[in-house]
C-alpha cells in the first residue's frame, strides 16, 4: 500500500474535519420570503428575516382572483408567454401554483390595483431582480405568502 507524504495527509485530515464540523463548501443558504398583499396591492421581499425590497404589484381583477395561502416556486422561466391569454409575454417568470405566476409586466401604469387574470405583476426589472434572488438561494429556500 502506498503511503501518504506528511502534507498530503494533513490535507485530508483537515478536509475531513471541516466536512464533519458541517463546514463543507457549499453555497450560501437564505431563507427569501415574498410576502404579497393584496389589498394593498404590495410586495414585501425579505431575506433572512431582513427586508430588501417593497414593490407595487398588480393582482388579479374582478373575476379573476389570486389564490391566497402559503406557497414555494415550482417553476422558473426567464422569458415566457402565456398560451391561454393571447400569447402575453410574462418574463422572470416565477411559477407558484398551477399557472399562477409572479412575472414581469409592461402595463406599469396598472401597478398598484388589481389588473391580472389571477398571476401577480411587477415592474420589468423588480421581476427580474426578484427572479435572480430565488435562482440563487434556490426554491426550497423561497415561501411566497399571499393574503387578502
């Protein structure tokens, strides 16, 4: 069996320790929570438990309701339209339930009332800052809170 230089096994000592002292090199965890209300027609966005942004949002108008509860990212797309309303452009597009989205918009003048079939909107660039944060924190560390 071949023996190990002094150096080299110190390194894998080292690489050993730090692995089981839970150290390992891994990427950065943040829990991101995007909190919407929809009366106010606002989003709150804080990552660990510190708040970074609060945005004017668009929910959906009459008849077309925003479903309320406690929800995580199941689907990402950077650019995507929407196959069941005439093919409307919806970038960073952060799918929540179903085909209920948080996505870009360029209706700026809507934002702050209630305007959409049920996704919620944002300004172009909130979306697409918003859509960098849960790509790089990830979707099991995203909650998406959406109350009345």
């Amino acid at each position: 069996m071949k023996r190990l230089s002094v150096g080299r096994r110190a390194r894998l000592v080292f690489a050993a320790a730090v692995v089981m002292a839970g150290l390992a090199w891994s990427p950065a965890r943040a829990d991101v929570v995007v909190q919407i209300d929809k009366s106010a027609q606002r989003m709150a966005m804080s990552v660990d438990g510190m708040m970074r942004h609060n945005w004017p949002v668009s929910t959906g108008r009459s008849g077309y309701g925003t479903p309320s509860g406690t929800f995580h990212p199941q689907l990402m797309a950077r650019r995507w339209f929407s196959r069941k309303y005439y093919n409307s452009p919806m970038p960073h597009a952060i799918f929540f339930y179903g085909g209920f989205a948080i996505h870009g918009t360029y209706e700026l003048t809507r934002l702050g009332g209630p305007a959409s079939h049920g996704c919620v909107r944002l300004d172009p660039s909130h979306a697409a800052t918003l859509f960098a944060l849960v790509g790089r924190n990830g979707p099991r560390n995203t909650r998406i809170e959406i109350s009345n």
